[in-house]
C-alpha cells in the first residue's frame, strides 16, 4: 500500500460518516444494486491501496449501505446465487469488514492526532530552516498547511496579487500553455540539478525571469508548481522536490515571510478549475505510455452480464419515490461498534404529512389566487378588448402560462402525499394499528386530498377553456392576410399594429404572438440597426467597434448579472438561453476581460461575428446600470447565418442552445494542441479527429465524449467507436408522471439489444449489445429532457410530456455513467446544478424563462424576458424544466 495520504476530507468520523449516506434505493432493479456495489468495492480497495483512508472509508461504507439495501429487497431470495457471485460470500464480505475496521481505528488515532497538533510555527521563523532575521514580516497563516496549497486557494491569492508562482515544468511545456497571471513565471526544469544554489539558478535564467525570481522575498507567499504533484514532500528526482530544496536550504540572502507551498495536483488541477486564467486549457499532462492500461480501456466490459440492459429497467422503476420534497433531508445514521451504519428512528410518520401538506396547501391556495386574478383580467380583456397594451397582453398570457404550469406541480405534490399516506397506512396494517389520535388526523387529511382533487379538476375546465380561446385565435391568425399593400410586418411589430379586427378577437390573437415590449405606441418604429448590412468579408477588420443598439433601460441598484432581456418578438427562447451562458462565470469571465479577443478566428463559416456579439451582450448583462437590454444585434448576425432565427416565430431553446454551441466554438477555434504522445488511445484519437488539432474555450468548458460499445453475444467481441457532444439528450418515459433525472440516465446508459451486426471476429451477422457510456466528462454538462415527441397517434403531430422531472440542485453523481478510463482521470466526477431553461405551454403557444443561480450573489434568480426576480431554491425544481446546466468547476466571482 502506498503512504497514507493527508487528511482533507474531515475532521472526524462523524462528519465521513455523513458522506456515505446512500439515496432511497427500493425502486431500483437487482441489477443496477448489484453493479453499484461491485464498483463501490473496486473503487474503495483502490482508494486504500493508494493510501486515501478517508475516500476508503466512505466508499467502504457506501458498499455496506448498498449491501444492506440489496438484502432488504423483495426478490432478494430468487437471486442470492448472483448475489454471492458478484459480491461474494458472507466470509468474503467479513474480510472487508475487517479492513474497514482497521481503517476506522487508523482514522481515529489520525484525528486525534491532529487535535493535539501544536500551533503552526509564525510566518517570522520561517527563513531556509534558521531564526527570524529582522525584517518586515506580514503574518499570512492560513497559507501555511501542510506545504500544500489548492488550486482555489491559489486563485483567490492570484486575485489577491499577492503571491509570487515559479512554474518548474519544461519550457516547452510552459511555452504551450501557462497562467495568466502576471507574477508567474518559469523556472524550467532543464535548467534545475541538484546541488544548485539559488544564485547559480538564478544566474541560468532568462531576464524576464531574474526579475520575477528576485521578488520572492517581497510576495507575501512563494508557490511552486509542476505539471500533477499532488504531495507537500515530492519524489526526490523531480525538479519540483529539487527547487523546493534550493529555496529552502540554498538561498541564504532571502528571507521568506511564509512557508514556500507547492500547489496540489499542479497545473493538471488548475487549468481544470480555472481555464479561462490559462494561456491555453486544451493541453493536457504529459502521459507515459501504458499498454496494459490501454488493453484493459479496450475491454469495457469483461462480462456481457455486467451490463444492465433497458428491458431490466421496468416500469416500476419510473414509479415516484415514497418521500415528499426530502432532497435535503437525509435520514440521520449512525456507526456501531462493527463500523455497520444503521437508521436512526424516523419521526412520527403521520405529523410529518400534516406539516407538510400544511406548507404545500399555503402555496397552491396562494398559486390559485393569484390564476384567478391573472384569469378574470384575461377574460374581460377578451371581451372588451381594450384596457391592455401588447406588451401587457404578453405578460399577462405568459405569467398564466407559468402559473398554470405550477398547478400543475401542486397536483403532482398532492398525489405524492395521498400515496405516501397510503403507505403508511398499509405499513401500520401490518406492524400495528393506528392510534385513535392518529386515525383523526390521517382522515383530516384524506379529506383535505380530496377538497385539492375537486379545485384542481375545476381549474383544468378553466385552463382547457382559455385554450380552445387561443385555438381559435391561432387558428385565425394562420388565415389571415395583412390589408397593407406594403408587404409582411417587420419583425419588430405587434398584432396590433397590422391588424384591424373586432376587439374581442384582436386582443386574443395579441396572447399568440409575442411582440416587442419596447414598442409602445400604435405607429410601429424601425429598428434601429442597418438591416442593410451584410456579412462582413473575411479580411476585415473586428467589428467588436461598430456601435450596438441596446436600447438599454436605465436601473437603479441592479446587481451585476442581473440585467434582464427585452423580448423582440418571440425571441423569449434566446434570452433564457442566453441567461444561462451569461451565468456560467468562467464564459462570461471570458468574454468580460476581452480575452476572446486573442483567439478568434476569421477562416470561419460566421466570421467570428457570434462570438463578438455574445460577448458584447454579456458585458451589456454584467455592468450593473440596466434593468433590461435588447439583443436586436446577435438576433440579426444568427439570422444571417441560420433563417429560421430571422422571424417572429417560436424556436426551440435546444436547438438554439446546439447551434450557438457549434459557431462559438467554430469563432475560437485557434488552439493548436500539439499531439502529447505517438502512442494514443482510440479515445484521444477520436477527440484529435474532432477537433483537427484545434480546440477553443467553448470546446474546453461544454464539450464531452461519449463512448459506444457493441459487444458480440456469440463471442463476446467489443467493438468501440467515439462521438463528442455538447449536450446529453434524456427521454422520458411516457408512461410516468413523476421520475428522478437518474432514472433518465440509467434507461440513456443501459444496453439494449441489435440484430444483424457484422461481427468482426465471428465474421457473420450477430445478435449484440450496444452500451453507451461517458469517455470524457465535461467541465459544464448539460443536459436536455427531450419533452416534445411525434405522436403517431395524432398524425404524426408533435406534443409536449409534461412529466415532473426531480433533479439535485448538489451533487448530481456521474460515477454510474462513465467509461473505465474516464474513471481513473483526475476529472471530478460530481456536478452542481447552476440554470435551468424552462419551458411553458405547449407546442402551439409556450414561453421560455431561466432559472440562474448567481455566482456572485450565491443565489438563485428568476429570469423572465426583461424581468429579473429572485427565486427561492425551492422553486427551482419543477415540470417546466427544459434544459439543465450542470457544472464541476469552482464557484468563481466575475470580475469587473
């Protein structure tokens, strides 16, 4: 076994403890259980022999919970032979629990330890090894643990300004890709011996680099830094191990004001945490060759009955989960004496439905106030046909839209308590009777169920009757011709402004468009951008100076971030979009500091002309002074490039998303990526035949790979072939109205059946399975619920799932999803949710608006069209979720 790691993941065992919590497992299949926990087991004797006790003993744990969870199930009995096949019998299983138990123990006196720890040394003692000398010294000590520093920590410092980093990797590789930062700077490792002293190195370096050298003993701390070290007391070969012994033993003139530091997982880490702070983020760690690993990559799945296919994913599986709104509610554990995580107790079952339905009963009472309100103003409007102006009559079908789309999330949560408390009823039948105090309470809310039943069925005759309205009035709008001699609307005008009709029906037809809020009179205005102007030719010169029209509205105390986008007819699938990428940090970062200005490309289809509005109009977004801002000029260079963005119809936000992605890559497409290695794996080479040797940020942030494996069930062959995406497209399954997004994922990854392959060993047509699984997890994934499908049942015509998708706001696990290489990368493999695209309606008249989670504020905000309001986080889960964006890289600030 390797040395043992430092601790970094707690301070005791309760805490670790915590991190083995495993989620409610009873509607998963055998299969997927079994598979889990063989990983699980894989995963944590890994983690020991590589000497990480603390990730041992969560995953350890992990595997008993998921052992637990495997025998408490109902079919346990008819697959207890598979059972002991995979995980092996009860005396294998006590040998575990006996490392566990040697790691538990080990952990304990570890943490002790630390506890008795004396203070660290002050910063005035620190000196190559000798007393303090008399000389200023700042007193930095929360730089000094253990000699390591994280890449977050250095970040915050290099925002700081106020540490020196000496970056000993080969020149070669720091000419190909380094930090930004201005006090850092190489120290190549060709011209680091042992044996050096610091002025005999300092002699050999270039003069740029004497200068930042001789400023080490100014900087409040020193940091060095390689390509993945990852331990304060390095191999004694490494150039790192040796220029840390210089600076520390051979530098006598110099006095440092804090312990020098290495940076943990080098510039590895750091360019993964922070590529927008990289000259280049598309290198990659130098590797050596390792035809045993590359072998074993080439084999995904040793086993045809490692893979879990999707008829084993039943029905049952999409059933909804027995518990109410608990995601961050964990059930408390605790650890016997035998290391056996067991439940605490669990509340009293019945109380916990009353409060809860008390607090979902306010929110749908408060929802139906406010659909009546909207309803009675839409209604009369529809009658009289005056009152409201075009922009109003959009708000106000819109803001029905949403609050009709909530009722419907209410009926969802109403039926999850009426099902819980079923089973809890059955549960008592069982175990023991109720309580005469508890059989009042449970008919109290039986009652309350029903009262819901009865005002939602009464709500749905309203809303199917404000649709046959809008039918009418879509229908209408199709057959008619405009009386002007002067040809079609501008896109930037209204109904209104075209139309001349009875006042019931104009109103309605207003509800089926949606027109530019920034026009308020009855005389429609040209925008005010040259519609004249043409792509620009290919060599001339940047655009980035022409004037925009924003139309910006002036605010007062608008957050940064928090400027909203005016509607320009139909284009509310743009903005939400839009929002989204606006709050990614390290894109807006990007485009805010200009540095998309050294990469761009003009050899391309779109010019670098998307990239240049993009970043214009994220900096419109960030400066603060606007409550609301108009895209008028991205919406005209897209249109140029795509026509079906050029009108006022409703565009999909996905297929927005997918195209934007693929020109704003196509703009920065002018990273060369020299090849590392001549020997490569099928992986790397599929991403080099991608990229053509050229990648951009775009590509570094959004851009995965996806792995798909046909496996012979004759002779067990595998064959792989390689595809990179930007976004994963999840079905849902038509016959749940409620499910979890890992469910979703589960039925996307699991294997399913073809006939007729062409078996490359049999040589003949074969029977085989086909796997897909992640080769490559990117930095931002996003993923997109595919709601609107053909329905053969209705001509073919496309028609929305309105299924209520759970998914984690913290946390969401890709572990279950990722190939046997992607596993051992040093990629983390855990995501946090940070925006939402949703989409309301239907296919015949629907509204986008954007859930953001702030970076700078730490808080969640509502962004609708031109309106920006803050969102609770509980909020952020609902069945208009179109879109999600996940995302592993550090919660960053951006910058002003």
């Amino acid at each position: 076994m390797a040395k043992l790691k430092k601790l970094h993941m707690s301070s005791n065992l309760d805490d670790l403890e915590k991190m083995s919590i495993i989620p409610d497992l009873r509607n998963k299949g055998m299969k997927i259980l079994l598979n889990t926990a063989r990983k699980l087991y894989m995963t944590a004797e890994e983690y020991r022999l590589d000497g990480d006790e603390e990730l041992a003993y969560i995953t350890y744990m992990k595997y008993f919970n998921m052992l637990t969870a495997i025998h408490q199930k109902s079919d346990y009995a008819s697959h207890k032979t598979t059972v002991r096949q995979m995980l092996g019998d009860t005396e294998s299983n006590r040998r575990i629990m006996d490392t566990l138990e040697k790691i538990i123990h080990s952990l304990r006196h570890r943490y002790a330890q630390q506890h008795q720890a004396p203070e660290p040394i002050a910063p005035d003692l620190v000196s190559n090894g000798r007393a303090g000398v008399d000389s200023p010294i700042t007193q930095p000590t929360q730089y000094a643990r253990l000699g390591l520093i994280t890449c977050q920590d250095l970040y915050r410092r290099m925002q700081e300004k106020s540490v020196l980093v000496m970056d000993c990797r080969p020149s070669a590789d720091y000419e190909a890709s380094h930090l930004t930062y201005y006090c850092a700077f190489n120290v190549p490792e060709e011209l680091i011996t042992p044996g050096m002293s610091a002025g005999r190195l300092q002699a050999r370096l270039s003069s740029s680099a004497k200068a930042s050298w001789a400023s080490r003993s100014v900087k409040d701390s020193v940091v060095l830094m390689d390509w993945n070290t990852k331990d304060a007391q390095p191999a004694t070969n490494t150039a790192i191990s040796t220029l840390l012994d210089i600076l520390k033993n051979w530098d006598p003139d110099v006095t440092y004001r804090a312990p020098i530091q290495i940076v943990e997982g080098g510039y590895e880490y750091f360019i993964m945490m922070y590529p927008t702070h990289c000259t280049n983020p598309s290198v990659q760690a130098p590797q050596q060759n390792n035809n045993d690993i590359e072998t074993i990559d080439d084999i995904e799945y040793p086993s045809i009955h490692d893979i879990t296919m999707k008829e084993d994913i039943s029905a049952k599986d999409f059933r909804p989960r027995p518990d109410f709104n608990r995601a961050n509610k964990p059930a408390a554990t605790r650890v016997n004496e035998q290391g056996i995580s067991r439940p605490s107790p669990p509340a009293n079952p019945i109380a916990e439905i009353m409060r809860d339905q008390a607090e979902f009963l306010q929110r749908a009472e408060q929802n139906d106030e406010q659909l009546e309100r909207a309803s009675k103003m839409w209604k009369r409007q529809a009658a009289e046909g005056d009152g409201l102006n075009a922009t109003e009559d959009q708000e106000l079908h819109f803001r029905i839209l949403q609050l009709e789309s909530k009722a419907q999330d209410y009926i969802v949560e109403n039926n999850r308590l009426r099902e819980e408390l079923s089973r809890i009823q059955e549960l008592h039948n069982v175990t023991q009777q109720l309580s005469q105090k508890e059989v009042e309470a449970t008919r109290n809310i039986e009652s309350k169920i029903r009262e819901r039943q009865r005002l939602d069925e009464q709500h749905e005759l309203e809303r199917q009757e404000r649709e046959r309205l809008l039918a009418i009035a879509r229908e209408t709008k199709k057959h008619y011709k405009s009386p002007t001699a002067s040809g079609p609307p501008s896109p930037g005008r209204n109904m209104e402004d075209v139309h001349v009709v009875s006042d019931s029906l104009e109103s309605l037809l207003q509800l089926t468009g949606d027109p530019d809020p920034t026009i308020a009179s009855n005389k429609a205005e040209r925008p005010t951008f040259d519609r004249a102007m043409k792509p620009q030719p290919r060599n001339v010169e940047r655009t980035s100076q022409r004037v925009r029209d924003f139309s910006p509205v002036i605010g007062q105390n608008v957050g940064r971030g928090l400027t909203g986008l005016k509607n320009l007819g139909n284009t509310c699938y743009m903005n939400s979009i839009l929002q989204c990428l606006s709050n990614t940090p390290q894109l807006t970062e990007y485009c805010i500091s200009d540095k998309y200005k050294n990469y761009i490309s003009r050899s391309n289809k779109t010019n670098g002309q998307v990239i240049e509005e993009v970043a214009a109009l994220i900096k419109e977004l960030w400066n603060g002074q606007y409550k609301c801002v108009a895209s008028r000029d991205l919406r005209y260079v897209v249109g140029q490039y795509q026509k079906i963005f050029r009108g006022v119809d409703q565009q999909d936000s996905h297929e927005f998303l997918t195209i934007l992605m693929d020109w704003l890559h196509s703009d920065l497409q002018t990273l060369h990526v020299p090849r590392q290695r001549e020997m490569i794996s099928a992986s790397e080479k599929a991403w080099l035949e991608f990229t053509k040797a050229k990648e951009s940020m775009i590509l570094h942030l959004f851009y995965g790979q996806m792995k798909s494996t046909v496996k012979c069930v004759a002779c067990h062959k595998e064959s792989a072939t390689y595809e990179s995406f930007s976004n994963l497209s999840l079905e849902l399954p038509p016959n749940s109205n409620v499910c979890q997004l890992n469910q979703c994922m589960d039925m996307y990854f699991s294997g399913e059946r073809i006939h007729g392959w062409n078996c490359p060993s049999c040589k003949t047509k074969r029977d085989a399975i086909k796997k897909l699984d992640i080769s490559k997890l990117p930095p931002v994934l996003v993923v997109h619920l595919k709601r609107f499908y053909a329905d053969p049942s209705n001509s073919g015509a496309y028609m929305k799932k309105q299924n209520y998708l759970r998914f984690p706001l913290e946390n969401l696990d890709m572990n279950p999803y990722i190939a046997r290489a992607e596993s051992r990368a040093v990629t983390p493999k855990t995501y946090q949710l940070y925006a939402v695209s949703n989409h309301y309606g239907t296919m015949e008249g629907g509204h986008y608006t954007a859930f953001c989670k702030s970076a700078n504020y730490g808080k969640w905000f509502k962004f609708d069209d031109q309106v920006v309001s803050a969102l609770d986080s509980s909020n952020v889960v609902s069945s208009a979720a179109y879109i999600l964006f996940y995302t592993w890289l550090p919660p960053m600030q951006v910058p002003l």
